[in-house]
C-alpha cells in the first residue's frame, strides 16, 4: 500500500530528527576538541555545497546587503556548533541535548525582538516552567560537568539569535546557498578565533591543520554528510507537507532520541542520577506543551526549519505563524 505525501513526510522528519539525534553522539566519539570538531565538520559540507553548480549561480544574484547579513548569522552558527561540542567535551552527549531543548525557551523570549513578532504571555510562561526542570538537571550532574551545562545553554542561545534572524531572511535566498554561505562565514570565523582559542576558552582549542586519525576522518564524513547534508535535503521535502505544530513537535524530540542513544550507545546513565533525568522530562514537557497551546497552522516558510539544521527548526514553525 503506498503511502500518503503526508504519511511519507512524517516518516522522513522522524528519520532526520534521528540522524540530528546522532550528532551528539558522534561528537562525543570524535576524539578532536571543539574547534577543530566543529571547523572540519563546516568545511566538509561547504566543500560539498560549493560542488553544486545552483549554489554559486545564486550566489552571484545575491545583494551585498543578504550577503553579509547571512555572513554574520553564519557566525552564530559557528558559535552555537562549538559551544554544543565544547558542552559535550565538558560534560556528556545527554547534557549537550538537554540543553539544547532550551532553545525554545530562548527563541520565546528573544525572538519579539530579532524577528519583529509579537511577545505572548504564553512564551513568558513557557520559560518560568523550565526553571525547576533546569535546577533538576543541574543537581542531577557531577559538579565538574556543570560548566558543560552552562556552556549547553549558551549554545542553545546562539540557536535562538540565529534561528530568529534566518526567519526575517528566509524568502530571500536559496536555502542550499544560504546554508553554503552561513557555514562558509561560520569557516572563517572560526579560522580567525582559533589562534585566541588557548587564550579566550583553552578547553576548545586544538589545531585546525593536524590530519585527524581514521578513525575520527570516518566518524566526521559520517556527521557532515550523513548527519548534516542528508537530513538538510530530506527535510526540505517532508516539511512542505506538514503543519507547523506536526513539524515542532517532531523535531522537539531530537534531545529524546539523544539522550536514549547516549544510554544505549555511550551507557551515559552512569554517570548522571535519576534527578538529571526527572529534570530532562520537565523541561521537555514544557516544551512539548508550549505548541500545544498556540493555533494550528500551515507552515509559510519550511525552509526556516531546514536551513540551519535541526536546531533552528525548535522555534521556527511557530514563528513562522506569527508572522504571516
């Protein structure tokens, strides 16, 4: 029997938010510190985008205006990729997900002001709800991984500034040349920073020219173009036939599928205590509420969820309804 357009999209969202899923795995098999992690990982795929004739032909129409504007959100991509890697590097691939699931609070309450959208005290509620599940995680970890959480949850920031501004742009560019072009920016950011790195933030460093081992060459190719690149394509397919709440809530799961792969794969619940876990349901319970609370709507711009992987697409349907 095949299955409907819709029926497919949500099999195929659900594969891509497990492939995102996997990204903090592999981060934490991957023995580079951040930088150079994060530095190989952006190349890799702005090499593959600048393969694509399409890429550079859109590139070309672009205004000055869209192209550094992309440049400079690229740089907070590359901001949010390090201090994720960095947050697994400080404490473990459960926290880094954790965190991340913070992004919607942020994205509530920073999105009024980057995407011009009306503030709701449904938002503001949202972000009081996740305060005893955040003080739960934290008490629930080592004390030497609780600066991983406060690195997680910048990082989830940087995934709210980010994803707020690509939504103002999203009707503008390509979304294959905007990705090319966020991540080139992001490349060379991280180029310039990575000389200051021993001296601003010593646990990211590492040298970016040094040939990786085998080993962490596959397991990069497997989290660029496997976990990167794949779940892009795919995404921009299935999200074009579902609504903003259906897209929300599947990719609202990605810490889900995490943090279980971190148990099966990693056996990460050894090191953190049942009161991390009871936090980690807290907090993604208020996030899977807070959709649940605001109207069903079609989905106006599907490519705001695509463009800067998973983590842009926490908060980018529902923004996307406020604005139209």
């Amino acid at each position: 029997m095949t299955k409907t357009p819709v029926g497919r999209a949500y099999l195929q969202i659900h594969f891509c938010v497990l492939l995102w899923g996997f990204t903090a795995i592999l981060g934490k098999l991957i023995t580079l510190p951040a930088l150079p992690l994060v530095w190989t990982r952006m190349l890799i795929v702005v090499v593959a985008l600048a393969l694509l004739p399409r890429v550079w032909r859109s590139l070309r129409a672009m205004p000055a205006r869209l192209l550094w504007s992309y440049a400079g959100i690229g740089v907070l991509v590359a901001l949010h990729w390090l201090t994720f890697y960095g947050a697994i590097k400080l404490a473990n691939a459960s926290v880094a997900a954790t965190c991340i699931a913070l992004a919607t609070v942020f994205t509530a309450l920073v999105e009024p002001w980057l995407a011009k959208s009306r503030f709701s005290r449904r938002d503001l509620a949202l972000g009081i709800a996740v305060l005893p599940g955040v003080a739960l995680v934290a008490g629930g970890v080592p004390p030497e991984m609780r600066i991983g959480i406060a690195v997680g949850a910048l990082s989830a920031l940087f995934v709210a500034m980010f994803g707020s501004l690509n939504k103002r742009l999203v009707t503008e560019g390509d979304p294959l040349t905007v990705t090319a072009l966020e991540l080139g920016a992001g490349t060379l950011a991280l180029t310039l920073l990575a000389p200051m790195m021993p001296w601003v933030f010593p646990a990211f460093a590492g040298e970016l020219l040094v040939m990786p081992s085998t080993r962490d060459i596959v397991l990069l190719l497997v989290l660029s173009l496997g976990c990167t690149l794949l779940p892009f394509a795919l995404s921009l397919v299935a999200l074009r036939h579902m609504s903003a709440f259906a897209a929300q809530l599947a990719v609202n799961l990605e810490p889900v599928y995490a943090i279980v792969l971190a148990i099966l794969l990693l056996g990460e619940q050894h090191e953190l205590s049942g009161r991390f876990y009871i936090g980690v349901a807290v907090i993604l319970a208020a996030v899977f509420v807070h959709p649940l609370l605001g109207k069903r709507g079609v989905m106006a711009h599907p490519e705001v969820l695509a463009t800067a992987e998973s983590k842009a697409a926490i908060g980018g349907g529902d923004g996307a309804e406020r604005e139209t």
